[in-house]
C-alpha cells in the first residue's frame, strides 16, 4: 500500500516539474526521481535532456523489450535516444555544465534549507559511491530545481532552517517541488506558492522546519 502511495508522490512531484521545462532549454536530470521527469515532456516541446555520463538527447524511458543495454543515463538505467542524440566524453559533459550551458538541472536531496543551502550527496557514516555530478550542477546550471518528498520515513522535516549534512552548494537551489507544495527561495526566505489538492499552507508548514512565506497569490498544485 505504502509503495503505491509513494510512486503517486513521485508521480505528482514529476509531473509539476515537467511545467516548468521550456522549448529549447537542455536540462540535466538527477540521478533516481528527476530521471521520471524525462517521460513528462509536454508534446510538442522541444527539450534536449543530458546525462553526465556523455549523452545529449535522451529520450523516455524504452519499453519492455525494446532496451538496449549499451544506452543508460548517469544512473545506470536504460534510456531511449532521440533524432540526433550526440556522445561525447565525460569531459566534454562537465564542460558542458562548467561552461553554464544546462539551462535547468533536476535533482534530489536529503536536506534544503531556507538559503536555499543543498545536501544531497552523502550521509556520513554511510556507505558513500561517490558525489556523481551534483556539484558541478549546482553550480554550474543557470537553474536548479530539487524534487523531494517532503519529510523523510520517520516524518522529520526534509526542508530545514539550515542543513545539517554535508553541503552540495551553498545559496544554490531556486525552486523546490514535493508531494505537498512548490516552494520558491527568495532573497528573503521561503515562499509558499502553491499547495497539494486536499492540503492547506498550514499543513505544510507543519511538516517544514524553516520559516514560510506565504504567497499572496497561494494557489492549489497542478501537474
């Protein structure tokens, strides 16, 4: 029941972001839910997905049956190409980021904070693979978005008055989109913008640790 309940998290949470991409724009999805946004792509829209790994161009997710074991994306997943997909080197990937060149980069996170602070590449103690692109990214696009459910397992809040993991970036992320709201970091703190079906700012701000602003033009969440 409880795996159902989190795939229409994930589902909602993918969905809202896929507003967010723009004809033309090269977007960088994260590693686990961000790579869901790929199969969310308006019709019609012409967006050019990277993976850092050196591919430009992915496409949806394949069908059963149709993988092709040599296509993955920086998660190791399977991924289809799109008409004119290049491969390149992971050098020239991160020149690609380094370079400002990704106009929007999707990833998860472990912590937010209401400067806008990320931790999302490890837990010390844990077992830890490595920190994969995220830094770069965060430093590199010209837009950073985070896609997280909003309190962990245990019901702590995941969005924090300040980190206190192992920092990503500092004053990097612009937007935070969750199961329950869509969150702007402003110079001023957190702001409120729009709420889940069913949920009120009050809910949300019961399930957040840092300080929100409420929106004057609050409206509810779509996908």
């Amino acid at each position: 029941m409880s795996n159902g309940k989190d795939l229409d998290k994930r589902d909602l949470i993918v969905k809202r972001i896929a507003r967010e991409l723009r004809d033309g724009f090269y977007v960088n999805l994260g590693i686990g839910m961000p790579t869901l946004v790929a199969n969310h792509v308006p019709a019609g829209m012409d967006v050019i997905l990277q993976s850092e790994n050196g591919m430009l161009g992915i496409g949806p997710y394949p069908a059963e049956g149709s993988e092709d074991s040599d296509l993955i994306n920086a998660g190791k997943e399977t991924v289809s190409e799109m008409a004119g997909t290049a491969y390149f080197s992971s050098a020239d990937s991160f020149a690609m980021i380094r370079g400002g060149h990704i106009d929007l980069s999707v990833l998860g996170a472990m912590e937010v904070d209401e400067k806008g602070n990320l931790a999302n590449w490890m837990i010390p103690g844990k077992m830890v693979k490595g920190m994969g692109g995220a830094m770069d990214l965060v430093a590199g696009a010209r837009r950073v978005i985070v896609a997280m459910v909003h309190t962990t397992k245990e019901g702590q809040p995941k969005i924090l008055r300040k980190c206190t993991l192992p920092l990503t970036g500092v004053q990097v992320v612009n937007t935070i989109v969750t199961e329950m709201a869509v969150i702007q970091v402003t110079a001023a703190g957190l702001m409120l913008e729009e709420v889940a079906p069913g949920l009120t700012a009050e809910d949300v701000r019961r399930a957040t640790e840092a300080t929100l602003s409420v929106s004057p033009n609050l409206k509810q969440m779509g996908n």
